[in-house]
C-alpha cells in the first residue's frame, strides 16, 4: 500500500513518515498533499508559546485530555531548538504527556527547528496538512516563542496562546517587540505561586487595546491541577468563533496563503535561474568584476539579467 | 536522497526512579548531532513503541537499571513487530548482566551497551547501523 492510501487509511505509521519527509523538504511529500489538498483546513489549529519553563507542554496535555473527553481528536507538534553548535536537538516535551502517547485519537510528534529559518516554518505547515488529511479535529503546536522562526509559524495558526507564569513581566519587558502582538490569549500558569495577579495586571497595561475587536484575556491558570482549564478551552473555541462571524479567519487565511504562493514562485524562479551552471558561472565572472571595482553590484544584476536572457522575469518581479 | 540528522529515542521504563544514565546518553547523542526525543521515567512498553511509532525515530534506545530488562527489552521489540516496524535499531543499556546478553539479542535486540560502556561507542554503532537514513 502507498503512503496515500495508508495515510486515508489513518495510518499512524504513515502519517510519522510523512511528516519525517516533510522536515527533510522531500518533494514526494508535496506530491502527496496535492493529491489530498482537497481534505485540509478544517481543523482549528492553536499555537501555544512563549517563554522556556512556563508550563506550556503539561498545560497542552490539560487542554488535549479535556477535548478527548469531548471525543475530538487531536494532533500536537512540539517544536524544540537545535543545538547551533552540533546539529543536535533534545526535544523533551514528551515527559509532560506520556500517557496521551497511547491514545488513539491523539498524534504527537516532535521537531527540531534545525537551523534554517524558513525550512522550519515550511515543515510545519506541511506537518499540520498531514495532520489534517488525517482528519484531527483540532491541532496543537507548541513553540518556545523567542526566536523570528517561532513567531513565524504561529502567525500561521488560528490562535495563538502565550503561556506566562507569575514574574514574566519583566521577561516580556525585555523581549522584542511584536511578541505581545502575536497573543490573542494570555494565560498567567503557576497560579499557585506568589504574584500571578500582579503579573496579569502587568500584562493587562502592557496590552494596546487600542483597535483591536478581540479584547486579549489574560486568564489565571494552574495547568498541573487542571485548573481553570475548561475556562482557556472555552476561551479558545471563543476566539474562533470570533474570528469565523468577523470572516477574520478567512481574510487571514487568504493572506497566509497568499504569502506561500509568492515564496514558492520566488523559490522557483531562483531555482530555475539557477538550475543551470551556466548562468551560474556567468553571475560568479559578473561578482568577480565588482570585487574588483570594475563594475558595482547594480549594473552587474542589469547585465545578468540580460545575459542571463531572463529579464522578463526580473521585470515582471 | 534527503540528508537528515538520526532520530533517536531514548527511553527509561521500569519503576526505579532515576534516569541520569538515560540523560547522559541523551546529552551524548545531541552532541554527535542526533535528535533526541527524550520520554522521561517510568514508561511502559507500550507508550515507548506508541512514542517510537508516532516519531518516526531510526533507533529505539533503552536504559534499565531496575534488573527487568528480561522482560522489558523482549516486550518492546514484540509490539514493535506485531506494529509491522522492521526498519528501527533497538538498542539497550545500562545494568545487565553479560550472560544475558546472547539472549536478548536472539530476541531481537540489535546491541546492548553495559553500564561503564563509554557513550562513544554506542554512537559509533548509531552511525555505522543508520546510513539507511539516507532514505
Ligand atoms: N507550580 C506549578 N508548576 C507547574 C505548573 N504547570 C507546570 N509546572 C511545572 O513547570 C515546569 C515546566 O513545565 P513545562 O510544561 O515543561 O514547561 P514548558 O517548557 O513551557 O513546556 C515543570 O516542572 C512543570 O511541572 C503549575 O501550574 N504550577
Ligand atoms: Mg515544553
């Protein structure tokens, strides 16, 4: 049987190994999804992230084993980062959910952002496909959310949940910018430690309500008692809700998409430029001359592009 | 084909509770440049397969130190075969006795790796058994 047929069949076996070429960019992988494409984009897709040790994996067990209990099925992506330095990667989110490994009605596979910045995002979204062929109703991707990449995949989510615990204002202070943009819901965890209410009021002032029509909550959680639980899952399916009556969802469906049309045309047409070491040993004697100041960069990417004969594509960019 | 790091996972049942020979081994592996799926303590058989199954891992690895390897290492290697999964090493470490040794591998274990054994050469043996991840 084929990966196709074995992945309708609801294989896990073949969805594992689908997704294992999807993160090394296999082209087979894309043949697959153009074939199922059809069966994609119904599953209500979350992110969880934020800071290293705030309870994001025992608070996505919580959340995952209280949809269960409603029979929703369930696909989870752990991202952890590679080592820069080996190539390496220990992804441990696992331990906080060992006993969903054997449920059914739950997938839950782990990922490495291995370096490159873009191939992460792209193996990702082409994870949530599979995941989505496979027919889970709703699907988690947990991110540690400091790096571009991160933030890069959860703008491709639904819903995007930032998982604090008390004494992360000063945290948040101190991150980049655009981090406290990408919540559209805030959970304070370890809400049985000291100062979980002056964090969430921390967080309250430093959210711009400005001209948003969804109002961010920031809710008060204790994920390893379970702890208004059900309250964030209802707050999730909330701001779904939201997002399908303001037709918002579409609008940032479309406009996702409409990035990943435009990156696979840039992709093709640099890979079809250089396709041929002809034009490629053509644009190196072009590189040699501006080392050499006999031409600067900008007629020398005139001159390639006329000798390249392509300059009907670099106009039409 | 596709260049990719090795998958390994690196699993501790048995009811005893300390892993940091399981740790060590997991350090070592993400220093030698393999991905790590690490499961913590305390797992059963079948969670260990379940987890193997849904990472798509190249190589299964196993720490005991609670003395029931007899049973716990011939279990993992079942369910792997009655999942139809032939194509990931197994391997086990930590405290057991030599003349064990003969038997489990009959039972399908691919190496084990004695405690005191230096890390270095379970990744030698990793690397040579896993040029099939050139798939
Ligand atoms: N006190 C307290 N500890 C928690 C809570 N939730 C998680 N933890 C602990 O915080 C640590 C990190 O949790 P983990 O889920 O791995 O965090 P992650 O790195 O954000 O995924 C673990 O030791 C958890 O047991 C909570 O609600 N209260
Ligand atoms: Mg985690």
């Amino acid at each position: 049987m084929d990966l196709i047929e074995r992945l309708l069949n609801k294989d896990k076996r073949a969805v594992a190994r689908l997704i294992t070429m999807a993160e090394s960019h296999d082209p087979k992988v894309i043949e697959v999804i153009k074939k199922l494409y059809y069966k994609t984009g119904h599953a209500h897709v979350i992110g969880i992230t934020g800071p290293p040790g705030t309870g994001k994996s025992t608070l996505t067990d919580k959340l995952v084993k209280a949809l269960r209990k409603e029979g929703k099925s369930v696909g989870i992506i752990l991202v952890d980062p590679t080592s820069p330095f080996t190539g390496g990667a220990i992804l441990g989110d696992r331990i906080r959910m060992n006993d969903l490994s054997t449920d059914p009605g739950v997938f839950i596979r782990s990922m490495a952002t291995r370096g490159h910045l873009g191939g992460l995002t792209k193996a990702v979204k082409t994870a949530v496909r599979i995941l989505e062929i496979y027919e889970v109703d709703y699907i988690f991707i947990e991110t540690v959310g400091v790096g571009q990449s991160e933030i890069d995949i959860v703008r491709n989510v639904d819903t995007t949940v930032m998982v604090l615990m008390p004494g992360s204002g000063d945290d948040i202070q101190a991150l980049k910018a655009g981090v406290m943009e990408i919540g559209d819901i805030f959970v304070i965890n370890k809400a049985d430690r000291e100062g979980a209410q002056r964090t969430k009021l921390e967080i309250e002032m430093m959210l711009d309500y400005g001209n948003l029509d969804w109002r961010p909550p920031v809710e008060k959680i204790v994920a390893i008692e379970n702890k208004n639980i059900d309250k964030l899952l209802e707050i999730v399916k909330e701001h779904k809700n939201y997002l399908q009556q303001t037709r918002n969802l579409q609008k940032r469906r479309a406009q996702n998409l409409k990035h990943e049309v435009m990156d696979l045309i840039y992709q093709k047409v640099i890979d079809s430029i250089f396709d041929s070491s002809e034009n490629e040993k053509k644009m190196n004697r072009l590189v040699e001359k501006v080392m050499t100041k006999d031409m600067d960069p900008y007629s020398a990417t005139e001159l390639a592009l006329e000798e390249m004969d392509l300059k009907k594509i670099g106009h039409n960019k | 084909m596709m260049d990719r790091p090795i998958r390994v996972l690196v699993a501790k049942p048995g009811l005893d509770g300390h892993d940091r020979g399981a740790k060590v081994m997991a350090r070592a592996f993400r220093d030698a440049g393999m991905e790590v799926i690490y499961t913590g303590l305390r797992q059963t058989p079948e969670q260990i397969v379940n987890a193997a199954i849904q990472e798509d891992v190249d190589v299964l690895a196993i720490s005991i130190l609670s003395g029931a390897h007899n049973t716990l290492l011939p279990r993992v290697v079942r369910l792997l075969k009655e999942e139809e999964i032939e194509d990931m090493l197994v391997i086990g470490g930590g405290v057991i006795p030599n003349e064990d040794i003969p038997r489990l591998k009959e039972q399908g274990i691919s190496e084990i790796f004695t405690s005191g054994t230096p890390t270095s050469i379970a990744i030698e043996y990793i690397k040579e058994n896993c040029r099939h991840v050139l798939r």
